[in-house]
C-alpha cells in the first residue's frame, strides 16, 4: 500500500508537470494567434487603405486624361486659327507689294 501511495504520489507530481508546460505551451500559443490575428488586422487595414489610394490615383488620371484632351483640343484650335492668320497675313503681304509696285509704276 506504501509502494502505490509513493507510485501515486511520483504520477501526481509527473502529471502536475505535465499539466503546467501544457498551460505554459497553450497560454504561448494563444498569445501567437492573437499576434497573428492583430497583423491580420492591420494588413486588412492596409489592404483597404490601399484600395482607396489606387481609387483616388484612378480618379485622379481620368480627370488628368479629360484635362489633356482638353488642352489638346484647345491647342489644335489655336493652331488652325494661326495658320489661317498666316496665310491671310502671307495674303495681305502679297496684296500690299501688289499695291506698292502699282504705285511705283504710277509714280
């Protein structure tokens, strides 16, 4: 009876033992994943905050694209409107040496 109450006793201890690096490995490991759970967090804050940046740079070249083609319009106006300038302007030269040589050949 001695012999199973030290044998009880040795089991008692080696199973306290256990227990404890139990708890300390389950008490590790839940600390693991709330670490893992908190990057996940932050990564799908991440994610979202990224997600609006693209939105608003995709926001921001569409209203640059409209712009451009804009400013492209614009300019092929302007272009036309000077090269009709010149060819008047190359025209009214051409009718002022007209006048001019008449004028020579009166005078």
């Amino acid at each position: 009876l001695k012999k199973e109450q030290v044998d009880d006793e040795t089991k008692k201890v080696y199973c306290g033992v256990q227990f404890d690096e139990s708890d300390d490995k389950k008490k590790a490991l839940e600390r693991t994943l709330a670490d893992l759970q908190t990057v996940i967090e932050e990564t799908k804050e991440g994610i979202a905050t990224a997600t609006e940046e693209i939105a608003a740079l995709l926001k921001g070249i569409t209203e640059l694209d409209k712009s451009v083609a804009q400013a492209t319009e614009q300019r092929q106006a302007e272009n036309a409107e000077y090269k009709d300038l010149m060819a008047s302007n190359g025209a009214a030269k051409e009718l002022i040496l007209f006048a001019k040589n008449r004028m020579n050949k009166f005078y």
